[in-house]
C-alpha cells in the first residue's frame, strides 16, 4: 500500500472504532497517505458492523455508495473489513463484485500490501488482542480516547452473534494496557473509557479472577487522566471489590453502563443472560448505596421471541421504578446462527416498533423530570466541541459518555477543548442541558472531590 491515497470509513461501536484506528496506523506505517475525503482516495477501507440488522444494513448501504466512487472519482480499490467481513465473506464478494478484497478480524496486516483475503477459505477467528495501538491514529477528538481491555466474549447470550464473530474472550495484561494508558495521556488524552465486550469478566482469563478493580485501580494513577469511564458492564459479573473502587477515587466518573436486557426471569433464561430480576435489582440498590451521584445508564432489548404483553409491560413498569439516568432501548433481532433465532413465536416487527417507542416515550419524562432537578445545582463537565454560534461550546457531565448521552450546550467565550470546569446547571433543552461555568476551567490541575468528578 506504500505510497497509495487511502480512505477509511468507520462503522458500528467504540469497539471498532479502536479498529479502524489500529487499520490507519498499519497502513500509514507501510508510507501511505490518509486523505480525510473517500473522494481523493485511491484506496477505501470500510470497516463495517454486523451486530444486528440496522448495522449490517448501514454497512451494505455505505459499501454499495462507496463503489460508486470507482466510476466516478480515483478510486481503484475498495477493502472490506470489520464484523460483516469477518461473518459474511464470501457471500460479499459474491454479491458485491465491486469489493476487491475481504480481510477479517485480527487480519489487518494484509491490508499493508491490499492482499486481502482469499473469500473463498474461512478466515480465522480473532486469536488474541494485538499490539496495534503502538502506532493507532486516533479518530476521537484529541482529550477524550477509548482504551479496549479485552476482546471477545464467552457470554454465549442466545440473541448475540459477537461470539461467533469476536471469537473467545481474552484479555490484555494490565501492564499492556497501562502502557498505552500513559501514552494517552502523554498525547494529551484527559479522558479514558474503558472497554470491550464485558469489562467486568477483564482478567479472568490471565489471572484466574477478575481484575478490573486492580486495572481500574492503577489507572486512576496515570498523570494527566482526570476521568476514566467504564463501559459495557455485565450485571452477572459485578462484583463488590469493582464497586468499592469506583466509589472511591476520584477521577473514575460515578458512571455506570449496565445493559440488563430484560427484566422479567423467564426472557432473561431464555436470553441466557445468568441472571434473575432480584439479582439485578439487588446490584443497583448496592449501587446507588456505595455510590453517591451515580449516573446508572442501561439498555433493553423489546420484542424478544415469545415475549408477552404482560411481560413487556412488567419491562415498562420496571423501567419506570428504577429510573435509570440513562437508556437505550433496541427491538430484538433475528440473527442467523444464534440460538434464539430458531425461538418459536416471533414478534411482529410493528409490534416491536410500538414496545420501543412505549419505553422510549416513557424514559424521556424520566430524563426530563431528572435533569429538571439538575438546574441551579453545580456539576463537573468537560468541553467537546465549539458551537457554530460565538460564545457557545458543547460539552458532557461526567454522567455523559461521548456520542451516546446527553450534552450540555455552554455559554462561555474563553474555553478549549478537552477543558474541564465546574458548571452551573442553568436550564435544559431536550435531552440536553443548559450551563455556564462558575469559575475557570483548570487546565493543569486534577479535579478532587465528588462533585468536581
């Protein structure tokens, strides 16, 4: 690829975009040039998702619109990457003869020399966590970077193909993984998440037993990181040692991602999740307890196969009462290969649009009643963007992982990206908030105390 003009296009989760990452920095290291536009490009990469139906769309959509860029602009290859490639590689260069090359998962060192792969052999499953973050171009902005701590998941959920695609769970050392934690932070990050497909199982592989406190623990001592969020945490994994850590440094956000799913006993069997309804309401009062101004954020998953009416709403009402700071709802998809796939009684997809829309509706007074009680109260917050009006900037409280949660739209003329300020909570819009910063932003010092979080 030396000496090539070559684009990338991410799709799908934090996962791959640490990815598509890893890809710039292999093929800028073989002497490419990155164009930021596909239509200067000689050669496209797609990075594609095929976790569920919606993702695997956008990616079929996003290859068929890049193909049209080698009839009408420079481009003479496109490649294929990610979880659709890893899942479905044949059946895309069969049926998208405008695809050059097909390389899987964990594959990325053929992208240097656009080998690809031969489509017509079955790519190997992901072995093992590389070490491509040594040269990874980073596409978040320059304070804030995803930091993956594993890969894989032996979770087995029946309604998940990441298994099949990701391979089995497998964990980087934790001296890997601060070693490129103080990288971040010698380029400037001030913000880290953590993630992988189930943080909480981090370490069991390696060291016999969870670890993510530990590695949660270091952390929290790298020089220039002032907040570390966790991500895509499993509720049969929480463990008590995680909490207490959590609880008590303060640079690791009073955030909690917890996807339940579900929360009836007989859907969360049938899902395989390896939990109960008491289980998951014991973990969040344990929580909420040990964890003061926590910020709890979930997803659930409408229309599984067989599910009742009386068992969505038992969902609806459950959601109502634990009131989660955040949420994310997605109506169930049927994936090939995955056990409930074959699950008898399948809900209609309008009846399944109509249950999401329910939790969604219900869910948005949750939040807005929540960030009602926010306004006249001081909170921690980091800068992120500047608006197109003058004076005004966006930025996230602690409770707000990038891309996902809420905002808050700042007035103040003199701040800079990646600062972190104490903001007064002036008023809400939407889902976002309102706010002005009631002293200067600190720049070179680390925030102490709950509430500077």
């Amino acid at each position: 690829m030396k000496s090539k003009k070559v684009a990338l296009i991410n799709l799908g989760c934090p996962k791959n975009l640490v990815d598509a990452e890893e890809i710039l920095g292999r093929v800028a290291g073989a002497g490419s040039t990155i164009c930021q536009h596909p239509e200067d490009a000689e050669v496209l990469i797609i990075n594609t998702c095929g976790f569920i139906d919606d993702s695997k769309k956008e990616s079929i959509d996003t290859i068929f619109k890049m193909a049209k860029l080698k009839k009408d602009a420079r481009c003479k290859k496109i490649i294929v990457t990610g979880c659709l490639a890893q899942r479905y590689p044949q059946e895309l260069q069969k049926e998208i003869p405008e695809i050059d090359h097909v390389v899987g998962l964990k594959d990325f060192e053929k992208l240097t020399d656009l080998s690809g792969s031969d489509h017509k052999k079955k790519l190997a499953s992901p072995a093992q966590c590389s070490d491509d973050w040594r040269n990874r171009i980073r596409l978040t902005p320059k304070h804030y970077a995803y930091l993956r701590i594993s890969d894989g998941c032996d979770n087995r959920c029946t309604y998940c193909a990441i298994p099949g695609i990701r391979g089995r769970f497998h964990s980087r050392t934790i001296e890997n993984i601060l070693e490129e934690a103080h990288q971040m932070a010698c380029e400037g990050v001030k913000e880290i998440n953590v993630i992988s497909q189930d943080t909480t199982s981090y370490g069991v592989d390696l060291y016999g037993k969870q670890q993510l406190h530990l590695l949660l623990e270091k952390l929290s001592g790298v020089e220039g990181v002032k907040w570390i969020r966790t991500l895509y945490t499993h509720p049969r994994h929480f463990y008590p040692e995680l909490i207490h850590v959590i609880g008590r440094y303060d640079n690791i956000c009073k955030y909690i991602d917890l996807p339940i799913q579900h929360c009836n006993d007989a859907i969360l069997k049938e899902m395989g999740r390896g939990v109960t309804r008491a289980r998951i309401e014991s973990l969040i009062s344990d929580l909420r307890n040990h964890i003061p101004q926590l910020f709890l954020r979930t997803s659930v998953i409408v229309g599984f196969p067989g599910e009742t009416m009386e068992q969505f709403t038992e969902l609806l009402e459950f959601v109502k009462s634990i009131q989660f700071e955040r949420l994310g709802v997605f109506t169930y998809s049927k994936e090939e290969g995955t056990p409930a796939a074959s699950l008898k009684k399948q809900v209609p997809r309008e009846i399944k649009e109509h249950r999401l829309k329910e939790i969604m509706l219900a869910q948005q007074k949750i939040i807005l009643k929540k960030h009602e009680k926010l306004v006249g109260t001081t909170i921690s917050a980091m800068v992120d963007e500047k608006s197109e009006k003058k004076g005004q900037w966006f930025g996230r409280t602690y409770g707000d992982a990038p891309e996902v949660d809420s905002k808050v739209v700042i007035q103040e003329n003199h701040l800079e990206f990646g600062d972190i300020t104490n903001m007064m909570i002036t008023g809400t819009a939407g889902y976002d908030l309102l706010g002005t910063p009631i002293r200067l932003p600190q720049r070179h010092k680390g925030t102490k105390g709950q509430k500077k979080i």
